[in-house]
C-alpha cells in the first residue's frame, strides 16, 4: 500500500496531520534561495565537524585521513609557494580547452541529429559505440597520436565529454513539439532558418543543463589525463604525491578540484537562471 493510499484511508483529521508533518518533503515544496544556502551551509559543515571528531578520536591514522587541520595547512603552504596557483591555473586552462572543443563539434551534430532522422541514423550507432569504450584505454594511443603534451589533455577530455553530450544535446532537441517546425517549414522558411530561430530557443534551456552536466565529466577526466604523462597540473600533483604517501596533500587537491567544480557549476547555474527567467516567470502564471 502506497503512502498516499494510506493517508486517503484515514479519518480527515488524521489525513490533515499527516499532510502537515510530510509537507516539508513534499515533492512541490519550495523554498527561498536564502533558505537553500543556509541548509546546504549546513550540510558542510555538519560533514567537516564529523571528520573532525573522527580525527580528533583517533578513530582512522593520519595516513589514511588526515585532520581538516592538516588539509588547510598544507593548502596554506602549496598557496604561499606558489605550486596550487599554477597547478590551478593549467588544470583550468586544459579543461575549458577540451570541454570548449567538445562543445562546439556536439552541439550542430545534435541538433541536426534531433531533427533529422538520416543525421540521427548516421551518428546515433557510432555515438553509442563509442561511449561505452572506456576512455583510459585510449590514453597509450593518445600519447602516440598526438604526443605528451597539452592537447592529449584536449584529447582526452574531449573524448570523455563529447559523445554524451551528443546524445543529450539530440534529445533536448528532440523534446521541442513537431508543432513548432512543422509551423515553420509552413512559413516557408529555410531548413537553417528553422534550426536557428525555432528549434535553438525552444531547446536552449535544456541544451543548457546538458552542458551544466557535461562539464562536471570533463573535470573527471582532467584527472585521468594528467595522470599519465604529465609535468604539471592538479592530477599530475595528486600523481606525485601518491609516490610519497602525502595523503594530506592528495586529500587537499581533491578538494580543491571539488571545490572549482562546484564553482563553475553554480556559475552556469546562475547564467542559465538569468538567461531562462521567462520559464519560471511562466510557470508562476
């Protein structure tokens, strides 16, 4: 018996009282921004306070999970010489180059291919080949392919983002009414025309999460490529420090990652908020 057939079985009273109590996790409930960071704020800190008394107990070694005490210090001393600027820095860069590379071979071919059956019949299969073959296994060849240098980090990234981002850009594209084009195509407008000016904006909102998403891969697979033939970077360091069990400075770089992540991720969020405001202000009407 499901909740909510439970709850109708009840005397009205009792339904009432059970509504209120489930309210506050009710699946339409919303809450202000303000409220949202206060609780996410919350989640933190209540995360760092357990790994804290975890440490402070005695509860795991140091070598294995060092205080939140240990992580900034030796944040602190990788800022102050000068190594987590410059590991951030090339990171950065290699990750808006691969995932800024993705992004323009993807969005044209999925669009058309949301549009198009033939475009779809003749990029779908090969897309979902390619997906499933593990990206780490194509590192030894794109070290011969293209060297050890800055773009096999393009590449590597590139492979990791693009083929999904195929798939989900043709599906946001497949989700805007046939009404629209068929509307379109009665105007007699062009085949282009149609693409940008009906199917781009009723699609833009969704092809805007799939990028969201997307880009949170590419950070993955920054780590992968700067694993394996690498002199600088965030994963080449957390490589280096591997080799010395400084778990402390692992542990302090993994964060760091997190941390630029969850940066650009709220940033896109943000801009997709400004720039698709007319949807909530839609869904409030």
């Amino acid at each position: 018996m499901t909740i909510t057939q439970s709850v109708a079985d009840r005397p009205p009273v009792e339904r009432a009282a059970v509504r209120r109590a489930w309210r506050p996790f009710g699946p339409s409930r919303s809450i202000s921004r303000r409220s949202y960071l206060t609780i996410a704020a919350c989640s933190f800190v209540v995360l760092v306070a357990v790994w804290s008394l975890v440490s402070a107990l005695g509860l795991t070694d140091e070598l294995f999970l060092p205080s939140p005490l240990s992580i900034v210090e030796r944040l602190v001393e990788q800022a102050q010489n000068g190594q987590l600027w410059d590991d951030m820095g090339t990171s950065v860069y290699r990750v808006l180059c691969g995932y800024l590379l993705a992004v323009v071979v993807a969005l044209p071919i999925g669009m058309l291919a949301g549009v198009s059956a033939k475009v779809e019949a003749a990029t779908e299969p090969i897309v979902d080949f390619v997906r499933y073959m593990p990206v780490v296994a194509f590192v030894p060849l794109t070290i011969l392919w293209v060297g050890i240098g800055d773009p096999q980090k393009f590449l590597i990234i590139w492979m990791g983002t693009y083929f999904q981002l195929v798939l989900m850009v043709s599906d946001a594209v497949r989700q805007v009414p046939r009404s629209y084009i068929d509307l379109g195509a009665t105007l007699g407008m062009p085949y282009r025309s149609v693409l940008r000016q009906i199917v781009l904006p009723a699609s833009l909102p969704r092809v805007w999460d799939a990028l969201r998403i997307s880009l949170g891969w590419a950070w993955t697979w920054l780590v992968v490529a700067e694993l394996v033939a690498a002199s600088t970077g965030m994963g080449y360091r957390i490589m280096q420090a591997q080799r010395y069990f400084a778990s402390d400075l692992i542990i302090a770089y993994v964060l760091v990652l997190g941390l630029l992540g969850l940066v650009f991720d709220q940033l896109m969020r943000a801009a997709g908020r400004r720039m698709f405001r007319y949807q909530r202000m839609g869904a409030r009407a």
